[in-house]
C-alpha cells in the first residue's frame, strides 16, 4: 500500500512539473497583457503563437505636395489615432504571419492655408491671411491587411508592411477673429472619400515605430495635390 500511495505522489508531482513547463513556455511566446487569449479558437500548439492583434497607434499627421514641398505648413500638434483589432494567421511555425481586420482612424491637421471653395462646389487648400486657424478633422473606417513578420522568442523584433482601405469624411473649421466656419466634407464634391495607404510598422515586442503615407490626395480635380502622412508610435496589447 505504501509503495503505490508513493508512486502515486511521484506521477503526480511529475505532471504538475509538466504543466508548469508547458505553462511557462506558453507564456513567454504570447506577448502582452492577455497572454492566452488565442481568438475565436485556439491555437494548434504553443509553437504557432498569435500577435500584435489590438494596436494602437498615436501619429503626427502631415499634408506634403510634392510638386511644392515648402509651401504647406502643419502645426506640430496635428495628432491623430487609430485602433485597430486584426485577426493574425500564421504563414508558418515561427516567423511570418497574415493580417486582416478592422480598424478606425481620426487625423487632425492644424495648418496654414484655408479650404475654400473654387470653380463651383470645389474645395482645396488656399493660401490666405484673412483667418487665424484651420483644422482639418478627419474619421476614416478601414480594413487593414498585413504581411507580418517577426524574429523567434519572447523579446522579438518584428516588420509589418501593409495597407489601409477604408472609407473617410469629416470637417473642416477655419477661424477669423474668434468666428468659426465649419464646412463639413459632405458639401466638399471634390473630397476623396476613399482611404489607401501603404504603412510600415517595426519595433521589438509589444513596441513600434510606424510611417504611413495616403496613396490619394485630400481634394481631387485640383491644381494642387496634397497627400496625407504619418509618423507615430504603436502599441499592441495581444
């Protein structure tokens, strides 16, 4: 009777070793605050760990003209965010991944030109001393899709290169002596209502550096073409 309550006590001191192990292993490889949430199934084993699947980002945003890059003025407060929940498929056992999801931006351009309206019902950027401010306020709602790729381990640095598709409008506020003008982008005809952009993100861990630049400009049909970017930082939390 000793000899099997003794080898009971063994194998069982020897599988909450191994769970212990396997517990230990599982969390070192799943970053962020909620280290076993795996979606809507699980995940095959721990060696296909998910990632980065709630981001946030904070950016400055910019409005650029290529054609003339010094004549557009964004004030250093133009801070914008986004959020995004994406669901990461892995390519393979430890180093590549596919993302897709859906995502929700606000942007803030503090500038130095007006929106005005020309030739009609047209909108674009003019260069005028008869205001103090402009803002330019704008919410998009967008699918992400991502190429992800990332070194092996807890502590790992990752790439992710991909694009924004969506849907944007918002607002304008110019101000004159205290007078607010808002004109929002429904009365604009010639705002681009369609979002596209190319991103990067790098960074180690949890921790990113992302840089994105919109592929179509502000106001279309106009003399000038100013494109959105931006630079910011990016966090994910699982």
């Amino acid at each position: 009777m000793k000899n099997v309550i003794l080898v009971s006590i063994l194998l069982f001191s020897l599988t909450v070793f191994a769970q212990k192990n396997n517990s230990t292993l599982a969390t070192k490889i799943r970053p962020g605050i909620m280290w076993f949430y795996t979606g809507f199934t699980p995940v095959d084993s721990v060696w296909k760990p998910k990632f980065d699947r709630l981001i946030f980002d904070i950016k400055y945003n910019g409005l650029v003209n290529f054609a003339k890059p010094k004549t557009f003025n964004t004030k250093w407060n133009s801070i914008g965010f986004n959020t995004q929940f994406i669901f990461d498929i892995p390519m393979d056992r430890r180093f590549s991944s596919f993302g897709v999801g859906i995502g929700y931006e606000f942007s803030k351009f503090i500038h130095n030109q007006a929106v005005l309206p020309f030739d009609g019902s047209k909108y674009d950027f003019m260069d005028t001393s008869y205001f103090d401010k402009s803002i330019l306020r704008t919410h998009t709602f967008f699918v992400p899709i991502e190429f992800r790729f990332r070194t092996q381990g807890w502590k790992h640095f990752k790439f992710h290169i991909g694009s924004n598709v969506g849907y944007r409008f918002g607002n304008n506020k110019t101000y004159d002596n205290g007078t607010k003008n808002r004109i929002r982008t429904g009365k604009m005809h010639n705002f681009e209502w369609l979002y596209l952009d190319v991103h990067a993100r790098m960074g180690i861990r949890n921790w990113a550096v992302i840089a994105s630049m919109n592929m179509l400009p502000i106001f279309k049909k106009t003399p000038q073409n100013y494109f959105p970017i931006s630079l910011g930082l990016s966090i994910s939390l699982f």
